[in-house]
C-alpha cells in the first residue's frame, strides 16, 4: 500500500435481538442468532478473498465486541478493545486510532450506530449513508486528519452474503 494511504474497516454489530427483551445491562447484551450467523458468514467471507487486516479494534460493549472477535477468527486476528468505539465515535476517533497503530494501514472497527452510519457519511461528504446491522464498510483515506480525502470502496450488508434459497 502506498505510504500515507489507509483502508478503514467499520464493521457495525450484527442483530443482537429484540432490547426490550433483555434483562442486563445494555452494555452486556448478547448477539442472538441470527446476529452470529450474521458474523460469521462475513469472516468466512472475508477469509475466502484472502482479507488481512493490519489490527482489528472492537468497543468492548458484547454485542460489538462478539462480531469482531467472530469476524476475526477466520482471518487468524486477535481483538484488542477500545472504549472510544463504544459511543460518540467521530472522525477524529479514525485519525488518533491510525496514529496509535504503528504503520497499521489497514484497520477493522468494530462499533454501533448511529456512529458508524454518520460517520461513513461525514468521511463521503454526504448526508446518509445508512449501514444496516453487520455490514461492513471500506472507506479509503489518503490522510486519517483530512476527511475530504475519504472515498467509500464498498458496502457489504449481509443480506449480500446469504446463502441463496
């Protein structure tokens, strides 16, 4: 990769079920299911094309925390843990990431909306660009700290990835 060019990797939490309905703590709630089905279909996606990012960095909140770690798995990645992915994640929180990775040019986040969601959009200088639960987008940056630099590469909902029937 050329230097000073970074592939930014959000990865939004799967389907983690109905919140009225658990009886934790918000922070504690599981995926359900489908959420992990969800994930895994991702990793071994991702696997299969060979994807290999340079860290993987999940908020430590479980329903985020467990797609990253399912995710990672298949591409032989560990998940290290990071409270700013939790809630009011920005365009900054990308730039300080970058610079706390030492020649990391290729970085997985794994977090929640409406963070991700907003700002995907803020980084493509538009004004939505909705992810649903376990998508994962690539957003290209030819500086972390100049968001007008930023070009969205691809999208993947997991609706994209079910097996067809």
């Amino acid at each position: 990769m050329a230097k000073g060019r970074f592939q930014i990797y959000l990865l939004r939490h799967a389907d983690a079920g109905d919140p009225e309905a658990w009886h934790g703590l918000d922070d504690e709630r599981p995926l359900s299911s489908k959420g992990e089905r969800q994930a895994e279909r991702l990793g071994r996606f991702l696997a299969a094309i060979g994807f290999g990012p340079d860290a993987v960095i999940s908020s430590p909140k479980l329903r985020e925390r467990q797609p990253a770690e399912i995710v990672a798995g298949p591409l032989g990645k560990s998940v290290g843990l990071d409270e700013r992915l939790g809630g009011n994640f920005t365009v900054s929180t990308i730039a300080a990431l970058l610079g706390e990775q030492d020649g990391a040019a290729r970085i997985m986040l794994a977090g929640r909306d409406p963070d991700f969601s907003e700002v995907v959009a803020e980084l493509c200088r538009t004004t939505a660009i909705p992810m649903p639960k376990g998508a994962l987008a690539r957003v290209d940056l030819a500086n972390p700290s100049a968001t007008d630099s930023a070009t969205l590469r691809w999208l993947i909902p997991p609706d994209a990835l079910k097996p067809a029937s």
